[in-house]
C-alpha cells in the first residue's frame, strides 16, 4: 500500500472504538462513534504533570476552529478559505492551499480524508478535494447557493464509498441536508432534506408550504456512523423565524431533531426530537455520540447527545427509541415529556413583544468526549442562565430576520465541565471549567480540555486536575492526541496557533 491509500477501506470497516491505528486521529472526531476517546496510555495519570511544550504552529490566518486529522504523520488542519499539512513531529510546514472566497467565515471546523485524498468546506458553499501528499486542487462542485446565505463550516463524513455533507446557513430563506457525493467525481448521489416538501411525511408538523420553505434545520455538526446497522446519525438546526413560533404552529419536522439516515439510500429510518416547536434558538445539532454498553441490565448499542436545550438523551440507536431523558441544568421552558421522551414546551414561555423571563441550561456546537471505562459523558455546559425575551417585527408586522426577536441575557448561572452517568443521566461531578474548546478523554484515565486561558488535564473518575498549562488565551478548537515516533503527543489550538505538548525526554 501506498503512504495515502490505507484509510478508505479502513473507514469501510473499523470497528465503533478503534481508529486507523491507536497512534492515528483520522476523522474530526476520533472515529465513527463521535466519542473524542483515545486508546493511547504513555500519558496517564501518573505523568501528566509533566508535560512541556514540543512546537507550535502559528500560520498567520485567522482562528483556528477545525479539529486536525493525523494520519501517516501528517497533520492537517484549517481555517476558512485554507488548509495546511504540518509535520506532526516537528510542526514543520508541509504546504498551503488557499481559496478565497465570499461567504460566512465564522468557522471551518476541518477536514475529512478518503484514499490519497483531502476534502473541506467553504464559504460560499463548494466541497473542494484536494491531493493529501501535494496540495493541488483535483475538483470543486457546490454543494448549495452562497446567494441564499448557505456556507459550509463542516467537513464532510466518511461513509464507506460516500463523503455525507452537512450545511450552514442563517438566512431567513434557506433549509437544511444531507447530501451523500461520489469522493472522486463531485457527483451528488442522494440528498436527505432535513424539512420535508408539502405534502411528504413530517409536513402535517408545519402549517403550510409557505412555512416550510422557510423551515431551517441546517446540518451545522458532523454526525455519527454505525457500520453494523449502516446508520448515518445527524442532528438538525432550529426552524425559522426562530423566536417567533406563531408562525409556523406545530412540531416543525424535522428540525431540532436527530435523525437516523440509511448511508446507500439517503431515507429515514427514525427520528427523535429534543427540541419540538423550538422558540429559543435550542437546536439539536450537538455532537451525536454513540455507546455501546449496559442499560439496566441489558447490553445495548445507544446514542446520547448533551443538547442545547440542556436535556441529556440516551436513545437505542438501532430503533430510536428513548431510554433515558434528564435535564443537566435548571430550566422553565419545559412541562415535562411526552409519551417518546421529548420535552414539551410550555406555551407561556415563548417569547412576548414585551418579553418573557426564560430560565435555562444547555451546551453548544463545541465537542463532548465519552470514556467507555468510567462510563461518563463529558460536556462543557452552561446551566441556569436567566434572560429575557422579545418577539420583534418589520415595518410591515412580519417577523425581523430569521430570528423574529431577540435575547438580553440578565447573567447569573455558572459555567461547568459536567461528568454525566449515562446509565442515570445523573452528574457524577462537575468542575468550573466550562469553555468552548472540546474535550479529549484516554484509555489511562485522563480528559483533556480548557478553562478561562489554561489548558488542562483532569483525572476521568473525579474531576481532579493533574495538569494546567497558562495557554495565554481562550483554546479554540478541541485536543486530539496521536503517537509517533514513540511519543504521545497532546494538541490544541489557542486562537491562531498550534500548540503541541509531550513528555519530557528520560535522561
């Protein structure tokens, strides 16, 4: 095999807790499972503390928000309009590839890598493949129409022979899918929209085909895969006008939602929503992560996500039926659950043109991590967060934008690193360490994540913190870990530069 053509068939076929190699961070997220967890142990408990910085990489071009992939010793990292490869020894540059462009540049979370191959989003919304080993450019095909306010800040997901494309977008106008594309040609295979056209199944759920061409739910969040059921797992974006729910009365399928997608067919398989009728902007796009475990009593194959909404959910991933449904902070939007485990939302809650008081928790796009040993769910949340909130309108009475209102936050709540039992839904431990970096967890018992300008390394079980690291900033993006050369390497980025930590040399 060639240096670039072991990962295709390795991705057709890797079991959920393995990747590539245990020394390799092949995907955005680890691998299919979504968990953020390694299996490498030379840094555990014991030596942690030692860490020291072995390079950095600053490219001069903005924050870096993507996730790295490494793979054959090559790291390959982003920012919108351009991709970098970097000696993941040494962070020597390997080359750039840039592509201006208009559009939305509030991220670009990273790549994806099929073959010899290298793929990512951009602004104006084109899927660009680019050769692994050079940087050239071998295609671009648009995946929608920059013009609508569509933009991809997501890199596709690697499903056998199919790059799965989410979409981002804000405009009052547009409305989410998924798209499965030939990794070689560009071509479009099939494409799921994530609201349905007037009259397919989940439009009973809008008010008319006027509301639905307005519908939302953008694909923002790389999903999960199941090789064995062949399920693609995605969570959908909010429905449009976002505040202002008068004007779309009902459940709003399928946004807020997650979604079981069949990977060569592109149909529905399931859905379940954590947020229906959503007036707050609470999507459902957080990471997807799938478990394979215990639940009372019975070994299960599951999925969970920590949602905005601040509701923690534990779903049987083959069927999509609810197991589990527990709230991770304080709220008052919601009444309770119906009978499939969602919450229900409390009329009274909705936002007034004179304002609503609104009490909640929740999290964001930022990645949570699961460690099969402890059975924790890590997340950075933010819980008990009071605002109010005002329905607003345009000269002509309609809703404003694509919010239709707006939030003024009155403070109070805390943000935390919560450890959540996912047999329970219960908070095992929670420590001051919210932020929007990510965490990383290992098979020795370590999570890695950031908090308020420094990087930190925490025991799994307790919470404990066995490192920090003065990062002098905010961490930007979440830690991966991969080993070469016999070293374990740690690495994050700090705004616009690439850190990258190891232990010292024995003597």
């Amino acid at each position: 095999m060639t240096r670039f053509g072991v990962i295709a068939g390795f991705l057709a076929i890797v079991p959920l807790a393995q990747t590539q190699s245990p020394g390799e961070w092949p995907t955005l997220n680890g691998d299919y499972s979504s968990r953020r967890h390694s299996p490498l142990t030379q840094i555990n408990k014991s030596n942690v503390g030692q860490l020291t910085q072995a390079w950095k990489f600053r490219p001069n071009a903005g924050v870096i928000k993507g996730t790295p992939l490494m793979v054959n010793g090559v790291l390959y990292l982003t920012v919108p309009d351009h991709v970098w490869a970097v000696d993941a020894a040494t962070g020597r540059e390997l080359w750039h590839f840039n592509r201006p462009s208009r559009g939305d540049r509030i991220a670009n979370r990273g790549v994806a890598m099929y073959k010899k191959w290298i793929y990512f989003g951009t602004p104006d919304a084109f899927l660009v493949c680019l050769r692994a080993d050079t940087g050239e450019k071998v295609w671009e095909a648009p995946m929608a129409d920059v013009h609508f306010g569509y933009y991809m800040s997501l890199p596709p997901l690697v499903v056998k022979d199919k790059l799965i494309v989410g979409i981002s977008g804000d405009a009052a106008d547009v409305t989410g899918f998924l798209k499965a594309v030939d990794p070689v040609t560009g071509n479009v295979l099939w494409t799921w929209n994530s609201v349905p056209k007037w009259g397919e199944p989940g439009s009973e759920t809008w008010p008319s085909a006027e509301a639905l061409a307005h519908g939302g739910a953008m694909t923002w969040v790389q999903g999960s895969y199941d090789p064995d059921l062949n399920l693609i797992y995605w969570g959908t974006g909010n429905p449009h006008p976002v505040m202002n729910g008068a004007e779309r009365p009902g459940a709003n399928l399928y946004t807020c939602s997650i979604v079981a997608i069949n990977a060569d067919t592109g149909k529905l398989v399931w859905y379940f929503q954590p947020s229906p009728h959503d007036t707050y902007d609470r999507d459902a796009t957080e990471s997807v992560v799938l478990i394979d475990g215990v639940f009372r009593g019975r070994q299960r194959k599951m999925l969970a996500q920590a949602s905005r909404n601040g509701y923690f959910f534990l779903l049987d991933r083959k069927t999509g039926e609810h197991l589990r449904t527990t709230p991770f902070g304080p709220q008052n939007w919601s009444l309770g659950l119906n009978r499939r485990g969602e919450p229900i939302p409390d009329p009274k809650k909705d936002p007034r043109p004179d304002g609503t008081l609104f009490l909640g928790s929740g999290t964001n796009w930022y990645t949570p991590a699961f460690n099969p040993a402890t059975g924790l769910f890590y997340v950075n949340a933010a819980q008990g967060v009071w605002s109010l909130t005002y329905l607003s309108a345009g000269i002509e009475g309609e809703p404003e934008d694509h919010q239709g209102g707006r939030e003024a936050p009155l403070g109070g709540g805390e943000s935390s690193l919560l450890a959540i039992d996912y047999q329970t839904g219960g908070v095992r431990w929670k420590l001051g360490y919210g932020n929007a970096a990510g965490i990383l967890t290992t098979a020795s018992g370590l999570v890695f994540t950031a908090n308020s300008g420094y990087l930190v390394g925490l025991d799994a079980e307790n919470g404990k913190t066995l490192w920090k690291q003065n990062a002098g900033g905010p961490a930007s993006n979440a830690p991966i870990t991969y080993q070469l050369g016999g070293k374990q390497f740690v690495v994050v980025s700090v705004r616009d530069t690439l850190y990258a930590f190891v232990l010292p040399a024995k003597p």
